[in-house]
C-alpha cells in the first residue's frame, strides 16, 4: 500500500512501461507480487473502480441479454469437438488431471473462453424457431497459459474479468445483425469511458478459431501501439453442427441454428489508465471514478469554522447523489493534492478561511488543473457542470491523438519508417499472401479494413501492385 506521500514519485509517462506498472500499484489499482506469473491481485480501489466500469457493460447488456453463469472446468471430450477452435487454444489450456490423488477419467480444461462449456447446455435449450434469439452473457475468469510478456491488465494468465455473450439466431443474417448490435453496445460503452476506438474487420488469418469472420475494437495506447479491446465474431453454424444445436422452424424442419460471441476482458481498464493517465497518475471520467470529489480543508490555527463548511459542502454533494472524500488526515495540502491528483479524482474542493470569509470555495479540474473560485450555493451545480466537461474533454484529448496518429502510406518502406510512432492506413487488395508479405516486411499487424471513410479509398496495393478500393490499418500491437 502507499502511505499518500510525495517521497515516492512517479515515473513520466513518455517512460510508459515503468509509468503504467508503478502507477499500478501506487494508484492501488493492482498489485503484482502475487506468487505465480501472470496472476494479480485487485486493490479494493481497483476493484471498485472495475466494477463501476462494468456496471455499465451490465446496464447496456441487460436491455436484451440476461446474465447467467457456467462453470469453469471443461469436460476434455467436450474441449477437443470443435478442431479449429481449439487448434486456435491448444498450446494455451491448463488442465485439471486429479481429484486430489485419484487421477481423473476425463481430464478437465480450465476454461480459455467458453464456447465449450456454454454450448453442450444451449443444444438443450434451443428446441424450436420460438426460443430464439437467444442472448445470455457471464463475467468470469479465465485461463490461459500465456507464453509471451505477462503484464497487468494486458497480457495475463488468468482474466479475471471476462465478458462474454453468446447468442443463438435462426439465420446468417440474423447472427450478423447481432454482431452488429454488439459492437454498437461496445461503442457506447467505450464512449462512456471516454475512449474513441477503431472498430475494423479481421484479416482472415487473425479470426477468432470457428468463426465466419471476426470484427474486433482497437484503441491507441501509449508508444503508439494499438491494444485490441473488444471483439464480435460470427460463428454461422460452425459450432452448432458440432454441438447438434439445432431448432424446428415454422415449417416443422430441423436446422442449424447461427450463433454470435462476443467479448471485452479488463484490458478496458488497461485502456482507461492507460489512455487519459499524465504524468501525476490517473485522470478518470466521473462516471467510474470511485471518488468523484475529495474536498481539502485548508486549516490555519482554529480549524472548526473550516471543518463545518466543509462537511456542509460534503451533505451537499452526498445529497445530489455524489461519491465524495472529506480529506480530515495529518499531511499537509500538498501532499493531499499529490495523493487524490494520483487516484484521478475528478474535482478537488479546497475550504481555507479566506474562502470562508467570501462564503466561497475552490474547485480544481483533474483533467486541466484549472481552478476557480465559486459561491459555496453553486457548488453542486457547478460540481456536475464540471463533470460534463471533463468526460468530453478527456475523449477529445484521446480523439485528437488517435486521428492524428493514422497517416497514409504508400510503400512498405513509407510504412517501415513510420510504424514506430503512427498507425499505418494502407492500400490492400484483401489477398491472404500480400497481408501476410506487408505484416513481415513492416514488422507490424495489419488490424483489418476499418468500418466509415478509414477504411475506403482508391489506391494500389503495394505489394500485387493491384489496384484496391479499401484502406487497411497496420499497427505495432499488444
């Protein structure tokens, strides 16, 4: 834990990998000493803040989907129906093989995503065209045996913090509508965090295992990297030919039924850290900062007259519904500024006795640092003003950043010089061997053809030399 001292100081944020991984911890949002690679622990103020992050996921889920939950443990014979899928985990499972000393008959898989273990249970459920469409979701851990990097958040062995909903429709088009559906919950969801994306289509090779075609959310992080944060895939009938889900339609016939997935994991809140965070620790939306204001009594000699307004300040924003810290503590202002201005406190209250003597108070924006004087009458009113204005200055930030960082590039060499501090927006004929030729030559991933204007525009393929009418994003990645 931090002791809300300036003695320990943060790393600057251009130094991102220190910044993130000490901020981590200093901000109690996860600590990592926990004794087996690629595990952490949630600080209660993390874990506050995941879950009111996900409060709202629930809250835009909930308006069609209902929420359920399935076991973690994985029979092997049911694991291994599907090739594709699991030739896309196999190197990734960690399995269960005793129950205590007895050796099992089947071995278990702990759960690296749950198409097997939802699946046996929906041929049960769906019997006929009325049961559908089907939309159920859980959050969950799982597991996966990450071979590469571990780091919070990021790149884990156990995600303990898996949205996933798995719909069931009667047809092709009506499983694609739903994937649509589903990326548009993400973009609201992204939206509420204050976080422009990238939404964009998959290259064949990069799909989810089974599907018909995958679209996934980017954003941009720090060094200029982009971190896949959400992903929509199209299963058409794949898994229910392997799992016998089928329905009678109106006409008394068996079919195959089309199913949907989609996912966000807590790289959400890697990305939230990540993207609106300076130099002097987190800056967090109001809507999911466990405390949206901290109010500093500002004490010279006798402090009751100071202390009472600012518990007068603190009913008054309790009673508009607010999530608000009165700082009674031993340090010093400034040290009380340092520790809120870490966690990402939207607004700090400060209450001296020359604010007294003017019935007024100080506000100050986390996003900016910019103080006002107010009337001590305003201070909820101006307090939710504030937090309209932070929101959309904390996405215009991260919208400015992200359109300038995608360039255009018109050779494989342009695109070499340039990956390392951009995105690459690049001609493509849509040819598996001509990807695959840039990805290797430029060192980068192609992320697909971006949905709107990104993703169209005459050009020619720098690669076949093929003249193209779609633009791909090409990126250094997580």
């Amino acid at each position: 834990m931090t002791d809300g001292s300036e003695s320990a100081k943060l790393p600057p944020k251009d130094d991102f990998s220190r910044w993130y991984n000490e901020l981590l911890w200093m901000a109690e949002i996860m600590d990592v000493r926990y004794p087996v690679k690629g595990l952490y622990v949630w600080y209660p103020f993390g874990f506050n803040l995941r879950n009111r992050v996900y409060s709202i996921l629930r809250e835009l889920l909930d308006v069609d989907h209902r929420e359920a939950m399935f076991p973690l443990l994985i029979p092997k014979d049911e694991f291994m129906k599907e090739a594709e899928h699991i030739k896309g985990f196999e190197d990734e499972v960690y399995w269960v093989t005793h129950g205590g000393r007895e050796p099992l008959e089947v071995p278990l898989a702990l759960r690296p995503t749950s198409e097997t273990a939802i699946y046996p249970m929906y041929r049960l459920w769906v019997r006929s065209h009325a049961d559908m469409p089907l939309r159920i979701y859980q959050i969950v851990n799982t597991f996966r045996y990450e071979t590469k990097h571990t780091r919070p958040l990021i790149r884990l062995r156990e995600i303990t913090s898996f949205k996933e909903a798995h719909t069931v429709h009667p047809t092709w088009e009506a499983a694609a509508a739903q994937v649509e559906a589903g990326l548009n919950i993400y973009r609201e969801f992204y939206r509420r965090l204050a976080i422009p994306v990238i939404v964009s289509k998959r290259p064949e090779w990069d799909k989810f295992p089974g599907a018909d075609y995958t679209m996934a959310v980017d954003v941009l992080m720090p060094e200029a990297r982009t971190l896949q944060v959400g992903t929509a895939h199209h299963l058409a009938t794949n898994f229910s030919r392997t799992f016998g889900i089928t329905y009678e339609d109106p006409n008394g016939i068996r079919q195959y039924a089309h199913q949907t997935c989609y996912g966000i994991s807590e790289r959400c809140i890697a990305a939230l850290i990540s993207i609106h965070g300076d130099d002097r620790g987190l800056r967090l939306p109001p809507e999911v900062a466990p405390i949206q204001v901290v109010i500093i009594p500002i004490i010279f000699g006798e402090s009751m007259d100071v202390i009472e307004a600012c518990q007068r300040v603190e009913e008054t924003l309790k009673t508009r519904g607010l999530r608000v810290n009165l700082d009674l503590g031993d340090e010093r202002p400034g040290a009380k500024y340092y520790k809120w201005e870490l966690k990402g406190v939207p607004v700090r209250i400060e209450i001296g006795p020359r604010d007294l003597e003017k019935n007024s108070c100080v506000v100050v924006r986390r996003d900016t640092a910019e103080k006002r004087s107010i009337p001590l009458e305003d201070v909820g009113d101006v307090v939710l003003e504030l937090f309209r204005a932070i929101h959309e200055n904390l996405f215009n930030i991260a919208k400015k950043r992200l359109d300038e960082s995608i360039i255009d590039c018109d050779t494989i060499e342009e695109a070499q010089e340039k990956v390392s501090s951009k995105i690459c927006r690049v001609s493509w004929c849509g040819r598996r061997e001509c990807g695959l030729e840039m990805e290797e030559a430029v060192g980068a991933e192609i992320l697909g053809i971006p949905e709107g204007r990104i993703g169209r525009g005459r050009g020619i393929c720098p690669v076949c030399r093929e003249n193209t009418e779609a633009k791909a994003l090409i990126s250094r990645t997580y």
